[in-house]
C-alpha cells in the first residue's frame, strides 16, 4: 500500500472509530436538551461524603457520616436555637465610620452587606428558649471571618450591659478569625472593652455563657470568648491564638497535633464541656434554670 493511501486510512480512522462516515448533514439551530438540574449536595470536607444538601439542612448543618458541625449563618443559628417570633434586636442599624480611613474597606462592607443581608459581623439581641428570656449574640463567620472591629465590639459590650442591667443570663455564639485588621488599634482595643464588660457582669452576679464554634480564634478567643462562667464547644471546633507556625516558631517546641481542637481543650480545663448542636437548646436550657432562671432552680 502506498503511504498516502496508509495515512487517509488512519485519517479516516480517526475521524470515525467505529469506521462509518456521517453522511447526514448536521442539525441547525436544534434547541439543547434539558437536561434535569443535579440537586445541591453538600461535601463533608471531614469524611468526603456527599450528602443531599437538604438532609444536610436538617440535620442543623451537621454531617450525618461522621458527625462533622459545619459552618452556620448567624440567622440559621438563631432560628434553630431560641423560640420563635422572640427575637428583638438590638443596634440593628449600627455600622462603622472606617476610623483609619482603610483603603477600599467600605466598598467591600457595603458588598459583604448586600451578600450576607447583615451590617456588620454580629447580631444581638433578646429572645427566650423554652420561654426563659435572655440575651443573645451570634458571630457570623460569612462577614469577614467574624473579625472584631469597633461595631462588633460596641454590640458585644452593650449586650453585656443590657444583661447586666435587666438581670437576664446571656450565651454568646462566638465564631471568629480575630481582629479587624482594617480597623487597626481601633480594633484591638475591643478585646480589652469586652472583657471589661464580662468582668462587669461577672461582678454583678450575672451568668455568662459561652459557645464557641468554628472557628473561635484571635482577639475574640483572647477576651470575652474565654471568660465565660461556662465554656461550652461544638464538637471539634477550632479553638485557638495564633496558628501553629508562629506558635512553634515563638516558643521553639512542637506542638500536639490536636492542640487547638474543642476536645484538647475540654481536656486541658479550658471548655467545661463539649455539647452537639441538636443538644444545645436542651443543655443551655438546663444550665440557665440551675441558676435560678425561668422558675424554680432544679435541686
Ligand atoms: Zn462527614
């Protein structure tokens, strides 16, 4: 066989693998087929399984397979936690004024505002759970990882106030990555304003609860976050400082591999216990009436 023949052959081999030609001309302007959308999944960054997002949803954003506690919205938080329709929030409309003049920082404030429908990184307020009123804050790590600025710092203080003025116990959710760097020394003066604000409290015999999600890290870790009268965490959440390379390279040792995990620090004093999601209402509920609220204390 002569070459060219040999290379029209593969040539026409390769063009049709099953060796036939198409003769029919191509179809114009055929409208695509719609295909059935797949439905929302979620994957497990734990375990990798996929889970339909809806199973996900009910089950309060926890991982069915290994029991993983994802990431909740502030808004998702409140509605699986206090009673409904109790909610009444405080400094809704409260926003920063960018005291340092940071570049570009209300541009993407007005974005993360428009995405999140929230004004700043926390909301606050007072409800009730199981009809005991109290006072509550939920950090949203969907706004700019929940950093403490001046509006999250101000709403934090006023809620311990309110507590302590209305002789309500507060729980805080607290998730953060810590300072609002764009708000410079503005915003790490808010470690030392909240934690002033705790120690009031503390002072006037109120009851402070802290629950701390993922990730509850930085300034907010370093102040009020650890100064609750109890410390509860959802299971194996980020709690820590500063991440483990500034960590090892300050102190020049190695660190545990789990040292900043809820269970390390249940361990260790820190937590005084580690409590699931779907058990949170029932476990607060419990602790606040030991204390004397909603009814009698239980012996
Ligand atoms: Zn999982």
């Amino acid at each position: 066989m002569a070459l060219e023949n040999l290379f029209s052959l593969v040539k026409e081999r390769w063009k049709s693998p099953a060796g036939t030609v198409t003769t029919e001309p191509p179809v114009e302007n055929e409208k695509p087929v719609d295909k059935p959308k797949p439905s929302p999944t979620f994957k497990c960054p734990r375990c990798m399984q996929v889970t339909p997002a809806e199973v996900y949803a009910d089950n309060l954003k926890v991982c069915p397979a290994c029991n993983y506690h994802g990431r909740m919205s502030a808004k998702e938080r409140l509605n699986i936690f206090v009673d409904g329709g109790t909610f009444s929030e405080f400094d809704k409309d409260m926003r920063s004024l960018n005291p340092i003049d940071f570049p570009g920082y209300d541009e993407k404030m007005g974005a993360l505002r428009e995405k999140t429908g929230l004004v700043d990184a926390i909301i606050t307020g007072t409800a009730s759970i199981h009809s005991i009123p109290f006072v509550i804050g939920i950090m949203d790590s969907n706004f700019m990882m929940a950093s403490m600025g001046s509006v999250v710092g101000e709403k934090i203080t006023r809620a311990f106030e309110y507590a302590e003025t209305h002789k309500l116990p507060l729980v805080m959710f607290t998730a953060s990555g810590g300072a609002r760097m764009q708000e410079g020394i503005i915003s790490l003066m808010q470690m030392a304003k909240t934690s002033a604000a705790a120690a009031r409290l503390s002072e006037a015999g109120g009851l402070f609860i802290s629950v701390l999600t993922d990730p509850t890290t930085g300034g907010v870790e370093a102040s009020f976050a650890s100064l609750g009268d109890i410390i509860i965490a959802e299971p194996k959440v980020l709690i820590g400082f500063a991440g483990r390379r500034v960590i090892e390279g300050t102190i020049k040792q190695h660190l545990p591999e789990d040292f900043q995990s809820a269970e390390f620090q249940l361990e260790h004093g820190f937590v005084d216990m580690i409590t699931e999601r779907k058990a949170l209402r029932r476990t607060i509920r419990h602790i606040l009436r030991l204390h004397g609220f909603g009814g009698d204390k239980i012996a």
